[in-house]
C-alpha cells in the first residue's frame, strides 16, 4: 500500500501529461510574416531564437516518432494547435550518404493563410546538452518555401475527374481537327486540345512533392551528439502535408560509446605517426573521450606478438571494448593464411578479456600498387573467420586517390604512412568504431603529447568523404 502511495504522488507531481519515452526533438522553426523580431522565442541550447509564430516538433527514441506537435506563438507563449502520437519508424541508413533520416508532416491546412513560410530546422538530445542549428558557419540557415507556387485548389472534382475532362476536351479536339468541316472548323479542335493542356496542369502542380520543395545542408560533426548531428533537411508538400525530412549522422547509436578504451596491436604502421593517439585525437573532435593504448614491435606480425606474449597480460586484466590487430601487407597466400591463423589465435584471449576483435587493414609500398585487392582480401578474410570487425583504411587511401591523386599518403621511404596517410587511417578507424561519418572534423588535429597537426583543408574534406564513402561499402562490424 505505501509503495502504491509514492506511485500515486510521483504521478500528480508529473502531472496528466503523457509520458514519452523520447530521447530527442527535432524541430521547424516557422516565420510567417517575415519579421524575425515578432513572435516566440525558442531556447537552443544557451542560445534563443526569436521571430517565430509556429513551430512543429518531432520528438523521437533512437528507433522510431513518437510524438508530432504543432504549436502557434499567441499571448506571448506557445499553445498546442496539434498534438498527435506518431510511430513513423526511423530509416537508418536511409539520409543522405549513408546517414539516419527522420520524416515528420503536418496538414497544409494550418498554412491556409499564409503562402510564404520561413523555417529554420534545430535537433536537440533531451538528457543531455547537445543540439545542432542547420547553419552556414556563420548564420543560421533559412529556408523558404512559397505555398502560393501550388497554384489554385484541384476542383470538387479532383484530381481524377480534372483527367477525364482534359482526355474528353482532347478526344474532341482531335476529331474537330481530323473531320473539322464548315460547321466545325479545324481551328475549334486546336482550341478544344488546348483547353485540355491548360486543365491537366493543375494535376502536375498537385504533385507537389516535385514541384515545392526546399533543402539544406550543414556541416557534419558540429554537435557533440551523433544522434543530433544534422547533415541535411528537407521542406516539402507531399500531397496535403507538408513533410519535414532531417538527416543525421547516427542516431542509431550502435557505435563505440562515448567514454571508452580500446589496444593496438602491430608494428610501425601502426605506430607510425602516433596514429592511435590519432584516433584518440580525432574522437576526441567530434566530443568523445578515448583512451587508445598500443603495444607494438617494429616488423613483427601477430604470430610474433603471440609466441613472445606480449600483449597477453594487457588482455587478460580486461578494460578494452575492441582490440585492433594489424601486421604487414599479407598479400602473397602464405601470409593471408598466417594473418587468419593468429588472429584466431588471438580472438578468445581478446573475447576473454570482455573486448571484441578487429582487423584494421594497411596497404602495399608504392611499387606494387596493383596488390590492393590482395591486402584487402587478406584482412577482409582474417576478420571474417574471427566474426570481427574489418577496417578498410587501405581502400580509403585508394578512395581518396580517386578524388585526388596528388594526395601524399606514403612518407619517403614509400611504405610507411605520412602524417596524412596515417590521419587518412586513423579517420576510417574512426567511421568503423563509431559508425559516424568524420566529415566536418576540424583540420587541426592536437595530440595528447603535444603534437598539433594542420593538415590542409581540402586535403581533409577529400579523406574524411573517403573514410565514409569507404566504411558504407566495405565496412564490416563483427560481432
């Protein structure tokens, strides 16, 4: 009975509204009279936004809306002019470049008054401080969509009904023009068939999802939230609704989490550059704390690093989430079967551990370009027979080569990795851990030993998209 009490006590303090279970909101903020200085403000984050009189919110769990709201600005405060559950499912995978999309509409009826609307598109995670404005860089970014393009209202009629009155009209013309004689001129069929033409247009404008639409895109990690990371939205009239479109970058949430540890193990590839601290570096950037250990041997392969046991204690105490394995190329029969060999051997110490085995693929010297796929097939296939996870870094160097073939990702010596090449790594590293596109990473990267990195911007755009574009068609995520 006492426990029954508390219930009943700790529901009138919530109140009778419903309780959803969402994790996010994603809102349109809505101008009607083009003056940004009226109507309601909304708080982002630490930031106000004044000037809007309607605004529709999404509010979803990482799967699915579960509510749609529609609120006008009136008596200096927002009132709900709609509030209904949705469960319009996520399309993971779906938005642009690979990334999760959110759809959402609302009838046009509620815009009947007013043929130009602005909007301005905003995400926002609800337990914790992250959100993210569809910007410029500079200014948030506003979005225009003119109603009155629709043109006039389809008839009592419909839109069927407009068809079969235009095919009549043109049926008519036709036969004016073919057997047209003193009673029925020839010019009277020409003006029957344009008759038909000039009433089938408003059935195209009444496919107004190809007709009225606007979109815009914004940098990739600018929230500390994959989830409310906005790469792309999207305003358009869809049939009697006007449907909102937001893609953002991961809102899955299946990735690495946000505090976490992970070891290498390798050689100079891998140490080369301090690439994990790299990794660290970059995870960092996008407002993860990473802790990247490493233990490596100059030239030795993994059935080196298991008959000297060198990182068998590290494995045994536990901590990690995911162990990296790499060695050289592996390119020649041989050596594919030894990389699948000792990484078998390695994945119940790692499973025993509580982590999780991955395969973080490297590339052949410069002389022997035409070894790509060997190298990637060796990799590809020592993750596969563990179950772990497969990292292309390998294919992004060549991803990015396509774009750029000036890119220098070999250091001197033609086999080793420059800064670039092993930053150009360490972003694919990245993708596969976290399943979230780098794009949108600052060039600067600083390390934890002090290093800082400023890469060339271009350079970076151009290796981040083929980290990405890479991980979508031949990363793998193990298990």
């Amino acid at each position: 009975m006492r426990n029954l009490r508390v219930i009943l006590l700790v529901l009138l303090a919530l109140g009778t509204e419903p309780l959803l279970a969402a994790n996010y909101q994603f809102q349109a903020l809505i101008d009607l009279d083009g003056d940004l200085t009226s109507g309601c403000a909304v708080e982002v984050g630490e930031t106000p936004l004044s000037g809007s009189e309607l605004r529709t919110i999404a509010r979803t769990d990482r799967n699915q809306v579960v509510e749609v709201v529609l609120q006008s600005c009136h008596d200096s405060g927002w009132h709900d002019e709609m509030r209904a559950p949705q469960t319009a499912p996520i399309r993971f995978g779906q938005g642009n470049a690979g990334s999760d999309r959110i759809r959402w509409s609302v009838p046009l009826s509620h815009f009947s008054e007013h043929p130009l609307v602005s909007l301005r598109m905003v995400s926002e995670r609800l337990d914790q401080p992250a959100h993210d404005l569809v910007d410029d860089g500079e200014a948030v970014t506003i979005l225009n969509l003119n109603l009155a393009d629709l043109g006039h209202a389809l008839p009592v009629m419909g839109g069927a009904g407009l068809w079969i009155a235009a095919l009549l009209l043109l049926c008519l013309g036709w036969r004016h023009l073919r057997h047209g004689g003193q009673h029925a001129p020839p010019v009277m069929g020409l003006l029957l068939i344009l008759g038909a033409i000039q009433l089938a247009q408003p059935i195209s404008l009444a496919n107004a999802d190809r007709i009225l639409s606007v979109a815009a895109a914004d940098t990739g990690n600018d929230s500390a939230d994959a989830g409310s990371d906005i790469l792309r939205t999207r305003i358009a009239v869809v049939g009697e609704n006007l449907e909102f479109q937001i893609d953002v970058n991961n809102i899955e949430d299946n990735g690495l989490a946000d505090h976490a540890r992970i070891l290498f193990i390798g050689n100079s590839l891998t140490y080369a550059n301090d690439l994990p601290l790299m990794v660290q570096a970059i995870a960092a950037q996008s407002g993860k704390v990473l802790a990247a250990d490493a233990i490596t041997l100059a030239g030795a392969a993994l059935e080196d690093h298991f008959h000297q046991a060198t990182a068998h204690a590290a494995l045994a105490n536990g901590g990690y989430q995911w162990v990296i394995m790499q060695q050289g190329p592996s390119t020649l029969p041989r050596s594919q079967n030894n990389l699948r060999t000792w990484a078998g051997h390695f994945d119940p110490l790692i499973r025993a551990g509580g982590a999780r085995p991955a395969l973080y693929m490297v590339w052949p010297d410069a002389f022997q370009g035409g070894s790509f796929n060997d190298v990637r097939d060796a990799y590809s296939n020592a993750a596969s027979a563990i179950n772990g996870m497969f990292i292309p870094a390998g294919e992004s160097w060549r991803e990015a080569w396509r774009e750029n073939p000036d890119l220098p990702l070999y250091s001197a010596d033609q086999f080793h990795p420059s800064a670039l090449g092993s930053y150009a790594a360490g972003l694919s590293i990245f993708a596969e851990l976290y399943q979230q596109s780098p794009t949108g990473l600052p060039a600067r990267l600083s390390l934890s030993n002090g290093t800082v990195l400023d890469f060339d911007p271009d350079q970076v755009r151009t290796i981040q998209s083929a980290a990405w574009r890479t991980h979508l068609a031949l990363g793998r995520r193990g298990d």
